[in-house]
C-alpha cells in the first residue's frame, strides 16, 4: 500500500510498503482510510523532527521510525478481530489516535487515559497512521460516525475536540466573552467551538491578514486584531463590556507574546488557557497572575469520552468543522502541495486534508 512515512527532518517519503494484515489482532480493527488532515503537529515533525516520533522503541507500543505520519482521520471499518463489539464491517468512523495502557496506570485507572505517562499517537508513536490506505487500530480508537457526517468531518473530529477541551478548560460559557490568539486550524476551531458553547463576543489575534480574513468569513461578527498593529489587550478591553477585559483567553500559537497577549487581555479573575505546545521556556508577568486573580490552566489534548460529544456537535452543525478545511489533495503531492504549502509564510491555506480515495 502507498504511505507517507517520516524518516528524518525535510524527509517525508511517499512509499510502497505491506499493508496491515487483513485478519486482525484480537481487540483490534482494519481500517480503510478516506481522509486525514496535516496538523501542526505533523509540520513541526517534517521541519524540525524527530520530536514526538521516538527514536527508540516506544515503550508500550514499541513503535519507531520510520513512522506514518496522520493522526487526524477516519475512514472504513474492514475487519474486526476477535472480541471486538460494536463495530462491523462497512461502518464510516473517526479515529481517537491516542493509545495508552488501559489499566495500571495511575491516570488510565481514572479513566483520565490522555494523561497516561506511557501514552502514544496512531500516526506519531503507533505503526500504522492516517497518510496510508489502512491503518490497523485498537477497537477503543475506532467511534462509529453517524449517516449525516461525511468522510472529510470525521477526519476533523481529532482536530475539533482539542478546541473543545480547550473551551471546556476556560469554563465557556453561554454570553462568555473569548479571546483566541492564533488564526490557524485549532485557534479557529477553538472560535466556533466558543460560539457552539453560546459566547457571544469573540476576539482573534493574529499577524497572518489572509487568515483574519478567513476567520471573519466564518463568523462575521468576531472581532480581530493583528498584532503587528494594535495592541491585543487595549482592543480588547476598549470593546469588552466595563472595559475590563475578556472572560477567557485561549492561546494557540506557543508563543510568548501570544500568551502575554492573554494575560494582559484577561480580565480580573478571568482564565487564561495554554493550548498551542511551547518549543522552551517563555516568561510572563507573574505579579499580573497574581494582581489580576486569574487562573492559568493548560489543555492538553482531550479526554478520550469526547469523541461521541464532538462528533454530536458537527453533525449537528453546531460545530461546523468542515469550514476550515481549504484544500484537498492527494496523497502522492503531500509534501509539496501540503506539508510544504502550510510552512510558507505567505500561504493562503488553512486546513488541508489528504483525499485518500483518490
């Protein structure tokens, strides 16, 4: 089968390799996949990697590179194997990638799985991903999609909890007014994920223009700000009910300023949530945590339980996901066409999904 494997930093193979065996492991699931998205993730393994794929045997999955990329996706179930219930043949679903002990483990038996110290990713420390025509998954990964939802939403749906933890970490609520710093697929799904939970006054900060504009394209009524230009907090406080700040601020970029940004734009008592993964230590001012009463959490990628919710929410239309999405293209024009595009400085793409029907 074709995959799109990491090998080293700016050295992403398209390549012939055996796929999955067609009768699975015990509590396992043969998966066809449709689509799967490029995240930011991905774009910090080609530049920069190896960084979360283990340069040594992962040590619960035992997996390393060379390593298929892709853990935003879904596609078709097509084989169970023993004790798996639930699933059948033919069913379209999402894939939760995140693999862990399900058992002793402090946080696992707490059901708190996305915490586990041993935990790894279908597409980063697992042997099988989304950038390949199958993907072999534990059952616990594979959450049936319903008739309404298309192929391409279910690929959306990892990228989409994310925003939704995140608001859910900042105590979103019904006529909550959010800052989000950072215009890309996660800030912006973090907006509509805001919106879904009833805000009703939304700010973005962002230095990329093209990308203001696509989240004004969205939901017109979000107000945003480049950086480069005005200062995030006067804005948002001139604009924000008593002049007082925001009720929740959500960065993600991992950026320093963009989390100064936060903490300057919050108002007295408000929460400041650490989405986007800091490259190293950043400074902020710590008198104003204190002075200002707030509260700084981090969100670190989502519970496991949230597929069900998320997926409710898209196919509500609540969540519209898709809208994100900017482009599609084939598996065979990944690097240059996706990977590549999503680096440039200049681009004009936001979301783009690998086609694997193609």
């Amino acid at each position: 089968m074709k995959a799109l494997r990491f090998h080293a930093a700016k050295d992403l193979r398209v390549e012939n390799i055996e796929r999955p065996a067609m009768r699975p492991p015990a509590g396992q699931v043969l998966i066809r996949n449709r689509f799967v998205g490029i995240c930011g993730t991905d774009l910090h393994e080609y530049a920069h990697g190896p960084i979360f794929i283990p340069k040594e045997p992962h040590p619960f999955t035992g997996a390393h590179g060379p390593q298929i990329l892709g853990h935003e996706f879904g596609g078709v179930v097509e084989a169970v194997g023993e004790g798996v219930s639930g699933l059948s043949v033919g069913d379209r679903i999402s894939v939760q990638p995140l693999i862990m002990p399900r058992s002793g483990d402090y946080f696992a038996d707490r059901g708190l799985f996305h915490l586990s110290t041993d935990l790894a990713l279908a597409g980063l420390s697992w042997p099988w991903g989304g950038m390949a025509e199958y993907a072999m998954l534990n059952a616990y990964n594979v959450q049936r999609i319903p008739d309404e939802m298309s192929d391409e939403e279910a690929a959306l749906v990892e990228p989409a909890a994310v925003a939704v933890y995140a608001c859910d970490r900042g105590g979103v609520r019904a006529g909550a007014s959010v800052l989000v710093t950072g215009a890309g697929p996660i800030g912006v799904l973090a907006l509509l994920a805001a919106r879904g939970a009833g805000a009703a006054q939304l700010f973005v900060s962002d230095i990329n223009d093209a990308r203001l504009e696509f989240a004004r394209s969205l939901l017109p009524d979000v107000i945003t700000i480049n950086p480069l230009h005005d200062p995030v907090g006067d804005l948002v406080r001139a604009r924000s009910e008593g002049r007082v700040g925001c009720d929740v601020a959500i960065e993600c970029v991992g950026n320093e300023h963009a989390l100064k940004a936060c903490l300057d734009a919050v108002r007295k008592q408000g929460v400041v949530v650490q989405t986007g993964l800091h490259p190293h230590e950043n400074p902020i001012d710590w008198f104003q945590v204190t002075f200002k009463d707030i509260d700084i959490r981090g969100s670190w990628a989502y519970p496991t339980h949230y597929w069900p919710r998320v997926i409710r929410l898209i196919a509500s239309g609540l969540l519209p996901a898709r809208r994100v999405v900017t482009k599609r293209i084939a598996l065979d024009e990944a690097v240059s066409a996706g990977f590549d595009a999503l680096l440039d400085p200049s681009g004009q793409q936001l979301k783009i999904l690998i086609d694997l029907t193609e």
